[in-house]
C-alpha cells in the first residue's frame, strides 16, 4: 500500500507570510518593535489556509489562551504521528486503507505545521538587521528553534522590557473580548496590533 502525503515548503509559506507588510527592524529591538513584528507575523500567518482554523495558522504566532481569549477557536497544534502507518495486522484491507488514510492526513498536518513554524522563525529572522541576527546565533547557540513562540519568547525575553504597568494595561487590553459575529477583523488586528 502506498502512503504518499503533502505539505507546503517553508519557503512557499515564508512568502506567504511575507506577502503582507513586515517592518524592518533597525538596531536593538525593544518591546514595541517585537509586538509589531508578533501583529505582523500575525496577519501573514493569516493568510495561511488552514481547515481547522478560521483564522488561519495564526494560532501558531500567539499563545493559546491569548488566541482562545481572541477568536473563541481551541487550536491545539499536533502530535508527531509514526514514520509508517500503524497497519493493524489482523485487520482487514479496508480497515487498514482507512489507517493508510488518517496517517497521510495527520502527516501533512504535522509537517504543515513544522513548516509553518519554521516560515515564521525565517520571516521574523528577515525583519532583524544584521548586527541582531548575529547576536541571536550566539544566544540560540546550542538550542536550535522548531517552534515560533519559542523563538518569539527568547527574542522578547532578552529585548522586550516593559514597565508593570504597561503589563497591566496590556492585559486588560488583550483580555477585551472581541466577538467574530459582532466585531470585524480590522478591530481584533488594531487590538492585536496596539497591545505588547
């Protein structure tokens, strides 16, 4: 039996992802400049088609309480499926294309979203100059990054200082609740877009 599954390539999805506007970050960057970045990973990755999702993979940029708090939508990114389908011996051949077929289907995913969190991880590398990108391979050395929100979270960690008082103003800004049938898309994008 054949198993054959397809994902898009991460250069494919970059593009994607680029395809709406990213700013360049010039120098160090600071808190504002690592929220912008996070909104604007956030509309590329929505453009990104995804069946699960209304709002694309932009379930990968945020944390998940935060995207559950903003779209109603419990995304849980999946588990690494087994390298051959999990054939059941004693089944019959129809049981056993029907596990052929949920393989495929659950190894695509996987691998979308393996490739979607390194397209993110390259187009949040393409905003930071030079001089950042250097410092950034010193301080990953040794902890290569496979999922975006752990790359976001050391950028933000060693750059993104924020007084608690713009915590706390950002927290009851992120808490807002926005309502798909209510509010369009544009006021979750400026919620997203003005908080940090």
């Amino acid at each position: 039996m054949t198993t054959v599954y397809k994902a898009e390539g991460v250069k494919a999805l970059q593009e994607i992802i680029e395809s709406q506007p990213i700013d360049r970050i010039q120098g160090r960057p600071d808190c504002h400049t690592l929220i912008n970045l996070l909104n604007q990973l956030c509309a590329g990755a929505r453009q990104l088609d995804c069946e699960y999702s209304n709002y694309g993979y932009m379930w990968l940029v945020l944390p998940q309480n935060i995207y559950f708090a903003l779209t109603a939508e419990n995304v849980v990114s999946p588990i690494q499926p087994p390298q051959v389908p999990p054939y059941n011996h004693l089944g019959t051949t129809t049981e056993n294309t029907l596990i052929s077929i949920q393989w495929q289907k659950n190894m695509e995913l996987w691998t979308t979203v393996k490739n979607v969190n390194a397209a993110l991880i390259a187009a949040a590398r393409s905003a930071l100059d030079q001089k950042t990108q250097a410092a950034l391979t010193n301080l990953f050395l040794g902890t290569p990054d496979r999922v975006f929100l752990d790359f976001y979270n050391k950028l933000y960690n060693k750059w993104g200082k924020s007084k608690p008082q713009d915590v706390k103003a950002n927290d009851d800004k992120m808490n807002t609740p926005w309502d798909p049938n209510v509010n369009d898309m544009s006021e979750l994008l400026n919620q997203i877009r003005t908080a940090f």
